[in-house]
C-alpha cells in the first residue's frame, strides 16, 4: 500500500470551551488548540472529553470549520465522529475527510446495548462504503466504561480483513493494559495503531509497539507526556512515567471533564471555561481547591495563553 | 391549571420503515401510522423500538413532517426527541410542540454514565426553558436496560415542583413492576402520568392509577391492548392480560425490534419492512419462522395494509 505517513504521537481529546450560555466558544478553542500544536500534541477534537456527545452534528461541524479557517493543519487533528445515527457518523466522517484531517475516531454506536458483532461489522462497513474516500483512516474508539458497546477483537479482524487501508487503528479506553496488549499481539504487526487511552500506559504501549496516547491529561500536560513519548527507551522513562502517573491521578481525582475545564480556568484565569453542558456539572470551589493545591505541591506549570 | 385533556391509553413506538438502502420509507410509515390510529393506538414515533437512535435529527423531522403532511392528528402522536446534545433535544422537542404534538417522550441524555441528578435536572430544566412553550408536555423516558442513565424519582420531584405543566408524566421500561409502582404512589395523584413500558404491566398499571402503556407489541397487537386498557375492570381482565402476555413472549422471542418488522413484513407481504439499520440485524429465517408459526399457533391476526 502506498499512503502518508499516519499519525503517531500524543493527541488530546480537546476540551470545548462553552460561553456562560452555553454556546460553544470557537477562539477559546482556537487558540487552545494552537497552544497544543506548540507542545507537539495533536488535536482528537470532539472526544468523550470534549463532551463531544453533547455537541449536535452541526456544531461540530461548525467548531471544526472554525479551526481550520484558522489555519489549524489538518494533518494533525483527529476528529471524533461516531455517533449512534449511521446517517450522522458519514455526514461528519465525509466532513473530516474532506477537510484532509488525519483520520477519525469512531465510537461504535452506542444507544442499542448487546449488539451482535455482525451488526457492528455491517455498521462500520456501511460508514466506509457510503464515505468512500481512499483518504479514510478509522481509529475506532473502545470506551466501553462509558459507550457500553465496544470493538471486539473479532471485530477488528473482519474490517481489516476487508478494509485494511480505511482500518487504521483503534483507540483503547477500557482502561485495562490487558486488553491494550492483546490488540497490540494480534493486529500491531500487520500496521494497525494502537493508541492508548490514558498516558498511564504510555510506556506500557510504546514498548509493545504502540503508536502513542489520546489522554484527557494531554489537555493540561502535554509536553511532559510528549517527551515520554520520544524518550519511551531512555533509562528514565519510568521516573517520567511514574511523574505522568501523579499529574494525572491529582487532576482525575474528581470526575476528569469538569477537573480539566478547572484547571483551564485556574491557569488561564479565565473562570468562563470551567462551563460543562449538562448533564455534567462543574467541580465544586473545595475540589477545586483540592485539585489546584494538588497540582501546586508536585510544582506542576500550564502558561497561562 | 387549564390544559387540554392529556393523552392517554395506548400508544406504539412506530417502527420506522426503511428501503433496502437503508432510508426511511415515509409513504409505508404513513400507512401504517393511520392504521394504527384506527385501531385506537397512539403514536409514540421515535421511540427506541422506532430505531430512533438510529435516525439523524433531519430524518427525524422529516419523518414527522411527512406524517402531519398526511393529515394524521397530532394530537395522537407523542414523538421522542431526547438526544444526547441538550442542542438537539431542544430542536426536536421545539419542531414536535409547534406541530401541536399531545407530548414528546424524552429521554436522558445517555452517552455519559454515572451523571448527577443535579446535571441531570439541568439539562431537563435548560430544555423546557428553552422551548419555553406552555404547550410543551414531557413524558420522561425511563429505560435503564438500554440507555443505562435512568430516571430517579429524586429528580421528578424537583423537575415536577418546578414545571408542574410541563413534566406530565413517564414510560417507565425499566422491566421492573416495583418501580412504576413507587413512581405511581409517588407522583400519580399529583397529575403525574405513568405509562407502562410494556402491556404486560398493562393492568397492573391501571388498577394502581396508570395513564395506559407505550409498548413494542402494539404495533402488531394495538386491538387487544387497547380493549385491556378501556375493560380493564371487567371481569375478564386478568384473562385479557394473560392472552396479552402470550402474544408478546411469542413476538419477542427474539430481538425484539427485527422481530416486530419480521411480523409486519410477513403479515403485510412485503419483505422491506424486514429491514433494520445497523447496528441491528434482521432475524434469521429460522428465528422467523419460529415467530411466524408460534403467532399461528395461537391464532394471531393482522390485517396486511
């Protein structure tokens, strides 16, 4: 096969910045998602900490529009875009696509619970057929804490098998290494990227030939998880794994969305992003506290932009 | 308060057609959907077994408008319109209220999971603010099984105290006889309307106080559903309900929502109506067999429209 170079690396699912009405706020975003391309960190816009399934279709839509008329390089931004509708799913696949973004991360559809592997096969089949783009590249998205419904290794090997350029890879948020291992053993090998779906297993990955991390963290962290990242074979990569490990576990003390829109708020003094859409709700002013003094005492820094 | 009588009885969640290309067939769903009206059924349009989740907003609109287009009454139909985006619930909940719909089914927001009570009256309150209709009417759509968010009477009794006219009631599809049963000891002398998720609590329900129920099989059964809702102080009652309850355990052997379509394209001689969008899959020939020749068994009759 002969196609770019994919992308690799630490990507952010980028938290959105909302007005006190809750409107989506596009220069906060903008210039966010500058910053993150300063730290070498990619943009996994409209990820599960993006609160991106709180977003319509057209405001994602419209948000992405944003940035790229920005100048945002769409060769370092990996959309969200499964949602529970097929309809919707291609609308905003064929979107990113056309745009010339990187790939897209793709929820399985999540309303239906117990779906049978032959329905996930044919829905995803579908996404690809209908967008019918040779510049497609899936990552498809398993958080089955949250989706319920997640990517089977089964599943996995059927669209390879059939779609082995549009199948790029997968993002593996259950939280558990080894499911992350297992992926890795049996699809790594033949070019399937594995992403990470927290820097807590970073190293972890990257050992086992992983492509990198999409980590709520990456938000407020990213250049330390970057530099892990580039440095996985240096003799300090534990210490720098271990450092992660204690950023992320005093931010993810409390629920991780509204913790990473307060720690936005704190350090960009700018009290506008701690606003969450319901039905999430913001931290209370003593987690607030809790997670600001936390962060305080192991010296961690986030300009101020 | 002065309203209009609410709506009460039976009501199906309309399965939606689709073509072999997947998209919705509104000639066949008006169709069906003025049948069921003479069979004294409601319209619960949307609904989970309406595939609903697997529609976009525009479909979901669209369809609806084809209906009124139809000269069906919307005073009969009770469209579900909640989505994950507060954005979207919000446009669907608006469109069905202008169209003068008797309610909207509506439920959580269900992408994110162990949500607050307190985001989770937000999101209602920042709905009804929104629409900011007197007509508008919510039935709150309980469903744990399926959209794992539920329900909580905690959050009724703070959405009720503020928006008595608004909040008129909920289906309840927990499967769970014990929780309508609170929710109607709870809320059901204040006006609060408790529709059964299911005909087989169809009596239950009534004798403790119910509005009637939304249930998958009245979309192949609404005659016998609905003559249980109007005699069910009569003496045969229990009678009505067991022959309700066979019905139903022989429909829903299976998948529930290809196996209604399977009935529908059997009994109406037409082999589109068998068809789902994925992530859903049809039955197998040998599952609709089993479903045909059990309703044979027992002498079931559809009229083919």
């Amino acid at each position: 096969m002969n196609f770019k170079q994919r992308i690799h690396g630490v990507l952010a699912p980028v938290i959105t910045p909302f007005n006190k009405n809750l409107s989506p706020a596009p220069e906060r975003f903008i210039a966010r998602c500058k910053w993150l391309l300063t730290q070498n960190c990619g943009l996994a816009v409209f990820g599960t900490n993006s609160e991106a399934n709180s977003l319509s279709v057209n405001e994602r839509i419209e948000l992405l529009d944003a940035l790229l008329a920005a100048d945002i390089n769409p060769e370092r931004v990996m959309p969200g875009t499964g949602c529970c509708a097929l309809t919707d799913t291609v609308r905003l696949t064929e979107h990113a696509v056309k745009a010339g973004c990187a790939g897209v991360l793709m929820l399985p559809p999540f309303y239906y619970k117990n779906v049978s592997e032959e329905g996930l096969y044919r829905y995803f089949s579908e996404v690809i057929e209908r967008v019918g783009d040779s510049r497609l590249r899936i990552y498809l998205y398993h958080i089955p804490p949250i989706a319920v419904v997640g990517i089977t290794p089964g599943l996995v090997e059927r669209l390879l098998k059939k779609y082995p350029t549009a199948v790029a890879g997968m993002k593996d948020s259950s939280g558990n290494w080894e499911n992350t291992k297992m992926m890795l053993d049996a699809f790594g090998k033949s070019g399937f990227d594995v992403f990470a779906g927290s820097e807590s297993f970073l190293l972890a990955n990257m050992k086992n030939g992983g492509a990198g991390c999409i980590s709520a963290t990456a938000n407020v962290n990213p250049a330390a998880i970057d530099k892990l990242y580039r440095e996985w074979r240096n003799p300090d990569a534990e210490t720098q794994q271990q450092e992660l490990d204690v950023v992320r576990k005093t931010v993810g003390q409390y629920e991780m969305i509204p913790a990473l829109k307060a720690v936005m708020a704190h350090y960009s003094n700018d009290p506008d992003w701690a606003t969450v859409r319901p039905p999430l709700i913001e931290l209370s002013k003593g987690q607030v506290k809790d997670v600001i003094d936390g962060l305080e005492k192991i010296d961690f820094k986030m300009p101020a932009i």
